[in-house]
C-alpha cells in the first residue's frame, strides 16, 4: 500500500488523489476571499454615526412579531446552520475591526466532507471515536440522556465542531449524523444486503486501484460508511436544502454554468458575510420539541451543556415525515423574529475603532443591525445593486428607509432577502439567490468525489418512503436505533 499519510482523514489521502488534475491548482484554498472589490463606507455630507443610526433604522423595519410559515420545514433552517458549520468557520476578524478576507484562515475544509461530524477521523481525532470494537464509531449518548451528544465531565460535546451544540435543535441534526454513522457501521460488521449497497456505493466513482493504494485495510469499513453518508449529505444539500430555500432558475443556472471563473474563491465572504446569512429570517419565535411539549422561545433552545430528556425532539415535527405535521420556517424575507433584536447573549458594546463610533448596548444585540455593520465595516462587501450588475439579474430599489437619507446601494444581507420577498416568492432569487446557489454548485463540482460525478447517483432504498431523504434518515435512524452494538460503551459525561 503506498502514499498512506498518518492520521490524514480530514482532507484525507484517498480524496487527495481524487483531486488531482481537476479544476483549479488549488481548489479548495484554506482562507476566504472576495468576488468583488470591496466597497468602503463613502462618507458625503454624512457622518458614520449617521450611517449606522440608518442603518439601525431599517433594521427595525425587519421586526416580526409573529411568526410565518413558509414551505420549507422547520428543521431546515437547522440543516441549513449545520451545513455552514461543516464548510465554514471565521475563528479570527472581529466585528468592529475591518479586515482582508484573503487573510482570514478558514477552520473549516470548504468541501462538503462532513468534517464537522468525523474530525480528522479516528487516528487525528481518536477523542471523538470509541475504542476495541467501536474505535470507528463516534462517541454518542450519555446515561442522563442517551439521545444527548457524549460531553466531557465539564459538559463539552465531543463533536467535530462545537459550534453544533449551540441550540438543541442543530445539536439532534448533529446526533442523527452520528447515529447514522453507528448504525451502518453496525450493519458493515454484521454483513447482508444493506452492507453490500453501502459498499457498493462508496466504491463507486472511486477505482478500486485509488482504494487499494489509500486506504488502509483496517480503516475500509470506516471510510465506506463514512463516503456512503458523504453523498446522501451531498445529494440533500443541493437537492433539499437549497430548493428549500433558493429559486429554481438560479439552482439551474448555477448548475449549468461556472458563474465565478475557477480562479474565484472557493468560499467568498459574499457567502459567508451576507447571502448564506438569510437563514436568520427562517427561524420562527418558538419551536414544540414534541407533540405533547409546550414551545419553547427560540433563546430556550439554549445549548452547549448537557441536554435533558424532556429536550429530545420529535424528527416529525421537524422534518415532515409520514404521517406527521411537521413545523414550518418562515419563508426568507426582509422579517426576522423579535428575539433576534435582543441577543441574551451579548453583553458588551460593539466598538467601531477604524471610525471611532461604539454602538449602544440595545444595537450590540440587534442581530439585524451586526449583519450590516458587519457588511459595511468589517467585510466592506459590495452592495446588492453592485452584485446584480455584475450577475446580470434584475435591479432591486434602495429600501425607502435608506433612500430618504441619499443612501444609493444597499448592505448585501438586506438585499437578498429584499429580492427573496420582491421575486423570489420567499426563497432567495436574484443576485443573493446566484451567490448561494453558485457556491454550493462550486463546491460539489470542484471534487470529483460527489455525488454529482456519479452521474445515476440515487438516494438509497433504505432512505425511502418518506417525503424527503433526509426525513428518511430520520426514520432509518429511529427504526434502526436498536441496532448500535453496546451503544453504552459509546456513552460519556
């Protein structure tokens, strides 16, 4: 076996050799970055002060006070936050402080790897896996509670990133990933036709010659069941996800054509900064964990600690499987929930040093408001109008708030969801509909690995009979519990 590095499993060897000679040198660039210039604050008879006391102003047009049900079900706002915690992390700028994307290293790898379930897998990430038996299965369960995340004696979850323990909804979309993981491998090691499919789709698209000389024997089965999971994610992200929440003809044309060059970054702050934040105008007031419980206001879904039973979610009501009524995200739109205006969270004022403005407490904790100023002064983003120039797709107004005030561009965030209420029926179209569209299409067709290179690619039957794949691995996950060989050996904290 050659070419085996140890403990390379994130961006692991076998994909490495997928990779070569496709796309760009270097696809998959571990900083962010830009699709256009930056747009600095132009000051013109104006002050910042004044800037940010506009901007104040339009965010408090954006104040529900109700929720409203869209299409998309709830829990694929929640999905929705996974998947930006498995492509995307900024551990460095700083609201308040401008910074070069270029220079902001990425956490995450910007591919759809999953990498915020497995780590660097079970040699470089050995404190997420079990041991003996189980050292390919992920730490899960803790005797309290065995549908909570494993914790550390100080309530940690032990999770590829700790992001996803930040509420008790994206922390179950989290531990359905990882049961999943547990129970096909169960099933590798028990042998019968459910080994033989995932088996048999891992391999494909892959030559057994790249397999025989990448992977180790003893980690087969790990990476089996680890690539079979990879393409059903890959496959609902852009066949669930985003025609949850993105307009058709912008999927089609992102699909169709290369909208940004490969030289484009693989993961532009337009993304991150401003068009994939429209999943903050889909979260409701408050969410029913289950049938029979009362809601729960959107900041009592509180995380990272352990979790109590009577938090568990009914996957129904989340995720529209058979026979349920599940809850439903607001449709994206220029509206956000109430709490989201007054973060519990954040007890400190934001200080602007480059312009020498500091926010009051009340706008430190309006999270409509740190979206733009973020655009503005620490991203520098290009405006909507300036993104739809450049897309080619129809012009939105300036919002009458800013336009009283001679405000000529609006802040990227606002626009796309202004253009989601404008044209795109509740979903993003336009220019915040290409961004998002074009990035997720980027990512799935610079690695030769997804499922989109594996042109007769079909979820599997066992994931079937539901509305949706991903409601089907809810109930595979369900009816297969069971299965996990002496789950409480995966337990901890």
């Amino acid at each position: 076996m050659a070419g085996m590095h140890h403990g390379l499993t994130r961006l692991d060897q076998l994909m490495k050799t997928c990779l070569h000679g496709a796309g760009p040198a270097k696809p998959f660039a571990q900083t962010l970055g830009r699709l256009m210039p930056p747009n600095p604050v132009h000051i013109d008879n104006i002050t910042h002060a004044d800037v940010i006391s506009a901007l104040d102003d339009l965010s408090q047009t954006m104040r529900a006070t109700e929720n409203e049900d869209g299409d998309a079900d709830a829990g694929m706002t929640f999905f929705g936050q996974f998947v930006d915690h498995d492509v995307t992390l900024d551990a460095t700028s700083a609201l308040g402080t401008r910074i070069d994307p270029a220079t902001i290293p990425n956490v995450r790898t910007p591919s759809l790897d999953l990498d915020c379930v497995y780590g660097a897998g079970p040699e470089a990430s050995p404190h997420l896996y079990g041991a003996g038996d189980q050292e390919h299965m992920l730490m899960f369960g803790r005797n309290d509670n065995p549908l909570d995340l494993a914790r550390t004696c100080a309530g940690k979850a032990l999770i590829g990133d700790p992001r996803n323990d930040e509420n008790v909804i994206v922390a179950q979309v989290q531990g359905l990933f990882i049961q999943l993981h547990n129970i096909l491998m169960s099933k590798i090691k028990d042998g019968g036709s459910a080994a033989g499919d995932i088996r048999g789709c891992a391999h494909d698209g892959i030559s057994e010659q790249v397999w025989h000389d990448h992977v180790s024997p003893g980690l087969t089965g790990f990476q089996e069941v680890r690539r079979f999971i990879r393409l059903h994610y890959q496959w609902i992200v852009w066949n669930e996800l985003m025609k949850d929440f993105v307009d058709k003809d912008c999927l089609d044309r992102a699909m169709e054509e290369t909208l940004f060059g490969w030289d484009a970054p693989v993961m532009p702050v337009e993304f991150t900064g401003a068009c994939y934040r429209f999943g903050h105008a889909t979260t409701q007031f408050h969410y029913k964990m289950n049938r029979d419980a009362d809601a729960l206001g959107l900041f009592a879904t509180a995380g990272f600690g352990p979790r109590p039973p009577e938090a568990n979610m009914d996957m129904d009501m989340f995720f529209g499987m058979s026979g349920g009524t599940a809850q439903k995200a607001r449709p994206v739109g220029p509206g956000l929930g109430s709490p989201l205006f007054e973060l519990p969270f954040v007890h400190d004022t934001i200080e602007l040093g480059d312009i020498g403005e500091t926010l009051t407490l009340a706008q430190s904790r309006n999270l409509a408001l740190r979206n733009m100023v973020r655009d503005r002064y620490t991203y520098q983003l290009a405006s909507g109008q300036q993104v739809a120039a450049k897309m080619g797709t129809p012009v939105v107004d300036v919002p009458p708030e800013l336009a009283a005030k001679g405000f000529k561009k609006t802040p990227l965030w606002f626009y796309a969801l202004q253009e989601a209420k404008e044209h795109g029926h509740g979903k993003l179209t336009g220019a915040g509909g290409l961004v998002v569209a074009a990035v997720m299409a980027n990512l799935l067709k610079r690695d030769p690995t997804t499922y989109l290179h594996i042109p007769h690619f079909k979820p599997w039957s066992g994931f079937g009979g539901q509305p949706s794949c991903l409601a089907g691995i809810a109930a595979y996950v369900e009816e297969h519990r069971s299965h996990i060989a002496d789950p409480d050996k995966l337990m901890c904290g």
